[in-house]
C-alpha cells in the first residue's frame, strides 16, 4: 500500500516530535528575560563594545605592523594609550555583555524545529564562528594582559584572524537579526512595563545588573591607565606607580638576557645604514650633547600605561649628525639577541619627532637597567611595545 505524502511527512514529525526531550520541550525556559526585547538591547550594547574594540585593536595591529599606505602620526602624543586603553577597556566590558546575551538567547539554540529553511541554518551555522570567535577573543586577550600564556600559538597573529573571523559573522548576524532586533526595539515601547510584573528579576532590573557588572569591572581595571582612577583597580594586572624609578616594568634586563653587555664600558650606540658619516656614540658622549627633556607615557598593548619624564639626545639631531636624509626611517635595534621585541621601526614621522629621544635618564636618574640602561627609545604616540629598550644600533633607511 503506497502513503499518501501528507501522511509520511506528518508521520515523521511525529518521530521528530518524539525527539523533544529535555532542553528540548516546550515550555523549559520559563524566565521571562529570554526575549528577544532582552537579547536586541544587549545586542546594540555588544555591537558598540565590539565596534570599538576592533576599530582600536585594528590600529594596534597597522601600527606594529604597518601596510605601505599607512602612515601612523607622531601626533596626537597620547593617541595610542587612549586607543589602547580603549581597546582594553572595551574587551574587559564585553565580558558580561557577552555573558549576559549568551544567557539570553541560549534557549533559543533548542528551538524547534532546529532549522527552518536555507537561510535560518545559514544564520544559526554563523552562531558558531561568532561564538567561538567571541569567547577565545576575549579569553585570549583577558590572559594577554594577565601576562598568562598558557597556549602554544602567537599571541598577535591569533588574535588578529579571529576578530576578522568574528567581525564577519557578527555583520551576517546583525544582518540577519535585523528584522527582528527592529521588531522587538519597536514593540518594546509598546508592551505594559515588564518591569511592574510581579515576582522575577525584571528585564529592566537584568538589564540594571548588566550595565553595574560592567561599569564594576571597568572601575576595577581602567586604574591602569588612568591614574587617578589608580586605588580603584583591584582587578587590574597592573599597578602604573608599582615598579624601579616609580613605573612597572614589562620585560626585565636579566630576561632579555643583556645584563652583561648593557653595563660594558665598551657599550656604543651605532648610528648606520643610509647616512654619510656612520657614528658610534659612547655614553658620555650621548651625554654631552645637548639634552632634551619630554613628559611621555609607555603605553603598553596590555593597556597599562605610565607617564615619566624623560631626558636624552632627540633622534633627528644624531640623524643630522650623521647626515642622513630629513625623512629617512630607521629601524632601532637593541642589545637583546632574541625576542620579537628587540627591534622596532620609526617611520619618516616618527623618526624626526622632535620629542622622539634616545633616553638616557628617567625622572632626573640614570635609566635602571630594567628600563632599557644605557640608552633607550621613547617617542609621542607609540605603542610601549616599539619603545626600545638597551639600544645597540641605529640602522637608517
Ligand atoms: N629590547 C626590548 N625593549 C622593549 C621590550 C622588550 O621586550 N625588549 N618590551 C617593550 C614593551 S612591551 C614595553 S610595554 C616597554 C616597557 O618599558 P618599561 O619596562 O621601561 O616600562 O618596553 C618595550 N621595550
Ligand atoms: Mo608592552
């Protein structure tokens, strides 16, 4: 006997239905908070975080690697530590929302049926890289600035793909949200105030909690770069007055393996490369040029920063001096044999900064050799990581 194709198709549904058990039957999510008015709110509040903290974390990454058409200024001096601090503070912000979003619409990844045509697997498929992307983003980042690296991978690059990865399905879940984001901020105007249900969390009270968890734990770490905010950061890593001559350190002599050669009498800075008289500079002689003093932050990619003042020779007079060409770029080389962050480049602008120093004293001292003895680089608007420290060699371009 042949069905009839209603009947196969209704028999199969009932199979399927027979499939709902647990997270899967009707009625398991009873919190009111699981709407979609909840999960559109925190959505617009995650697409700001978001947007800010790949706008900031995209010029992070131009600057320590810059494409040919991009030229990062000198100035404003401290662009970098307020991107920065923003990037940070921003991924730091994100956590809750992220939390609280995922709490929101995690019912929604029972629904049933589970696919409703081509576009709707589309949609829940890009659930996956978004997030996935989201989670190890903010989990990498958060152990970044905890200088805790448990992963085999690199830091950077890693960090660079996945936001690409996310921000990609993030603009194909806006897009496919729309609608009902737009619905659901429409109808909410409408709708008798959930917040005078009685019993339960209301959404206006969930949607409080949120936005105190965030403003808690960005008081709690944006201390370390904003100074005065400095007794509140019980959660940030760092503490910006905590280290030798009153600012932390990132990467001591003794790791970067250069204690020996930074105290060597026969220590010299090498000015070569593109110039028509080489120099080799012993410190007293960097000493006994004219001096400049500037007030610069470090700014560190982990989002502390420091302010200190520094005292040294301005690298475009030891470029003059050398007889190199007015918007020549130089590549500052340091002392320490290995690690990404030996060398670092200054482009045309930055090179000829006037207040773009080879530093020779911080705040009225002699650089501690934590700080980059004998001589170290510190110039306005640059990332702390491209502030080299225990400088060997100068090489223009
Ligand atoms: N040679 C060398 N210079 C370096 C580093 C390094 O690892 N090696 N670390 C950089 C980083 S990441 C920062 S934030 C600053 C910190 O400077 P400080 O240790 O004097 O505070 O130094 C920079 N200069
Ligand atoms: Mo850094």
């Amino acid at each position: 006997m042949v069905r009839e194709p209603r009947q196969t198709l209704e028999a199969l549904w009932v199979r399927l239905e027979r499939l709902r058990i647990g997270p899967l039957k009707e009625g398991t999510f009873t919190s009111r908070l699981h709407t979609e008015a909840t999960a559109a709110i925190l959505g617009l509040a995650l697409g700001v975080s978001f947007g800010i903290c790949f706008t900031t974390g995209l010029i992070s990454h131009g600057i320590q690697q810059p494409p040919s058409w991009f030229l990062w200024p000198s100035r404003p001096f401290n662009l970098y530590r307020i991107s920065q601090g923003l990037h940070v503070a921003t991924g730091i912000a994100t956590v809750p929302l992220l939390l609280a979003k995922l709490w929101t619409v995690f019912p929604r990844l029972f629904a049933w049926p589970p696919i409703e045509n081509t576009a709707h697997a589309l949609e829940r498929l890009s659930l996956l890289p978004l997030v996935g992307g989201s989670v190890f983003l903010l989990a990498s980042g958060l152990n970044n600035i905890a200088l805790w690296y448990p992963w085999r991978f690199f830091f950077p690059a890693a960090h660079y793909w996945a936001a690409w990865i996310t921000i990609g399905a993030l603009i194909v879940h806006i897009g496919a949200k729309a609608p009902v984001t737009a619905r659901a901020l429409r109808g909410r105007r409408n709708q008798a105030s959930l917040s005078e249900h009685a019993g339960g969390l209301s959404r206006r009270g969930f949607l409080t909690a949120v936005g105190a968890s965030v403003g808690v734990v960005t008081l709690a770490t944006v201390g370390q770069t904003v100074r005065p905010l400095r007794w509140l950061s019980v959660l940030g890593p760092r503490d910006p007055a905590v280290g030798p001559q009153g600012f932390p350190v990132n990467k001591t002599a003794r790791s970067a393996g250069v204690t020996k050669f930074a105290i060597e009498p026969t220590w010299r800075l090498l000015v070569e490369g593109a110039v028509t008289r080489p120099l080799a500079l012993s410190l007293d002689e960097l000493g006994s040029m004219e001096q400049r003093r500037v007030n610069l932050p470090i700014a560190c990619v982990e989002g502390w920063s420091a302010s200190a003042e520094w005292t040294g020779v301005p690298l475009r007079r030891l470029l003059e001096v050398a007889g190199a060409s007015p918007d020549a770029a130089v590549s500052a080389e340091s002392l320490q044999e290995r690690g990404l962050y030996r060398k670092s480049d200054l482009n045309r602008l930055h090179a000829h900064d006037p207040d773009t120093l080879v530093a020779l004293r911080v705040n009225g001292e002699p650089l501690h050799i934590d700080h980059g003895f004998p001589a170290r680089l510190i110039g306005p608007n640059r990332p702390g990581v491209m502030q080299t420290k225990w400088l060997s060699r100068l090489q223009v371009q």
